[in-house]
C-alpha cells in the first residue's frame, strides 16, 4: 500500500508516519516544506497544480493530511486550515480521485460543550475563536468533496514532541527549566476547564486505521480519550513526573479560550464501530512519554525551554 503523509515532520504528521513505516507491505512518502520530503510543496501558497503532481508522482492509494497550524494570526491560520484542504481536495480530484482522503480535524470545530456530556459527531459546531472556525472551514470542504474521505476531529493531543504551542509542552519546558529548585515557582493562568486529552500515538494509530479501512467511512469521527479531565489535572501529573519540587499557582485569569469553552469531551463510540478503534494509552503514560522525551532531548541539547518567573 502507498501512503502519502501531508505534514510528515510536525507533532502528529511525524507520528503518523513513523507509525506507518514501522507496518510491513506500507510504502511511505512525505510531502511538505521540510527539506526532508519527498514531495516539497506548500498548501497555503501553492496551486493545486503543483502538489497534483507530486501525487500523480507518488501514485498513493491513500492521503493522510497532518498539515495545519494552531497559532498564527487568523490569516495565517486560514490559508493553512482553510485554502490548504481546499488545494488538496482539488488536487486530488485531478491527480488520484480514488484516493482515501484522511484529514485531521480538531474538536475545537465544536466550540463549548455541556459540562458532563459528550458531544458526538452530529452535534452543532460552534467554534471559539479562529482556530476553530479555520479548521471547520477546511473539514466542510474536506466533507463535501465528493472524494472517498473522513475528517478525524482530535482532542487535544498530548504525549512525546508536545509542541511547546500548546500546554502540555510548554509545561513541560517550564518544568525543565526549574529543574531541582525547590523555590521555582511557575505562575499559570486558571486550570479549571476540561480537556479530551488522548495520546497522539493513539492518534496515529486511528489515522493508519482510517486510511486502510475497507469500504466508504462516515465522513467525520470523532477521534479522543472518551473523557474530560481538567487541564490542572495534566499540570499536576507533569509535574510529578519532573520530579518537581516546587510551586504552581494559579493567577485566576487565563487563555479568552479558556474561560470561553470550559468543557469539552468527544463521543468516541463511531470511531470504534467505524475502524475498530480505542485508545490504548491513559493520561499518566501520555505525560510520562512526553516528560522522558523532553529530558532526552535536553540530554542531548536539543531542548530550550522557557525561563520561570
């Protein structure tokens, strides 16, 4: 089988594809801005005829798309979230139209959910903020294509590589670099929402299961732990796992995001009818991977993390 990773050197799409590579009978291509893909292309500034033919290139039989950005201003993010699947969908219609479309959405196209429920995929979406409203933009498209495609929307990923864009991985960098100090104290805003945190190798592995799958899939499933736990939850279990020896507190204020959407929680049930699919990882083997990780990559020099103040 052929399988063609969008984004094979960010957090997910560097999973993806060394999930991929490690299967028998799997041929993997990268495309994306990084030196090292095969395929070097750039959905937010590119035709759709230059990425169609880099897949009429590599001929694969499925495309996961990995490709998309969390931060930025909001036309940054809608060139990458938005035009980027657009660009995809015509090139694929172009290039290889039997192709299995695999695009990774994010849960945060649903906006606020109601403390203690979860939300499945026929729920209304009522994105907070651009981030989310770019990432639905790019999954209507992906959805209506007429393509043979699914959209995963993913919790919040945690687990080894954590971008320090996001919580988990810039509290691990803070953590580093308190190190054994038992008077660090690190300052963070409110705590207190809830968050489907699902490992991102579990992630991976719903995306190989999504682009082998036999047959037509839904067009959206809901890809996450299955349960909300609260965002200090994550800091204090970091925390444990750094050893750490001195003090978090907590400002009260925090992200508009935050305090806009303080629940959240996926209905996973179509994902496991659909491809077969659970989690397999808990929270505490997600923070321990990412905190080994990080102390790894300090070992070796690779890793900066934030000053505490």
């Amino acid at each position: 089988m052929r399988i063609l990773v969008l984004g094979p050197t960010g957090y997910l799409g560097g999973h993806v594809a060394g999930h991929l590579r490690a299967l028998p009978g799997v041929r993997v291509f990268g495309a994306g801005r990084s030196p090292g893909a095969e395929f070097r292309v750039d959905l937010a500034t590119d035709g759709h005829e230059r990425l169609a033919t880099a897949l009429a290139e590599a001929a694969p039989d499925a495309v996961i798309n990995c490709a998309g950005s969390t931060g930025g201003d909001p036309v940054t993010l809608a060139e990458v979230n938005s035009r980027g699947p657009a660009v995809l969908c015509a090139a694929l219609r172009e290039a290889v139209p039997s192709a299995r479309l695999v695009h990774l959405g994010s849960a945060a196209e649903y906006g606020p959910g109601a403390r203690g429920s979860a939300v499945t995929e026929s729920a209304p979406t009522r994105p907070v903020g651009p981030y989310g409203a770019t990432k639905l933009a790019g999954t209507v498209t992906v959805a209506t294509s007429g393509l043979d495609a699914v959209v995963l929307r993913v919790g919040n990923p945690v687990g080894p590589g954590a971008p320090s864009a996001g919580l988990p991985g810039r509290i691990a960098g803070l953590l580093r670099a308190a190190g054994a100090d038992r008077d660090a104290v690190i300052r963070l805003g409110d705590l207190s929402a809830y968050r489907d945190f699902v490992d991102v190798r579990d992630v991976a592995r719903a995306a190989v299961a999504a682009a082998k799958a036999p047959g037509p899939l839904p067009r959206i499933l809901n890809i996450g732990a299955g349960r909300a736990v609260p965002v200090r939850e994550v800091v204090d279990g970091l925390a444990r796992a750094a050893g750490f020896r001195g003090r978090i507190e907590e400002s009260g204020g925090g992200s508009e995001r935050s305090g806009a959407v303080s629940w959240q929680c996926s209905d996973i049930t179509a994902a496991g009818e659909s491809l077969g699919w659970r989690p397999t990882l808990t929270l505490d083997d997600s923070l321990t991977a990412l905190w080994e990780a990080v102390s790894t990559a300090a070992a070796a020099g690779q890793f900066e993390g934030e000053p505490v103040r």
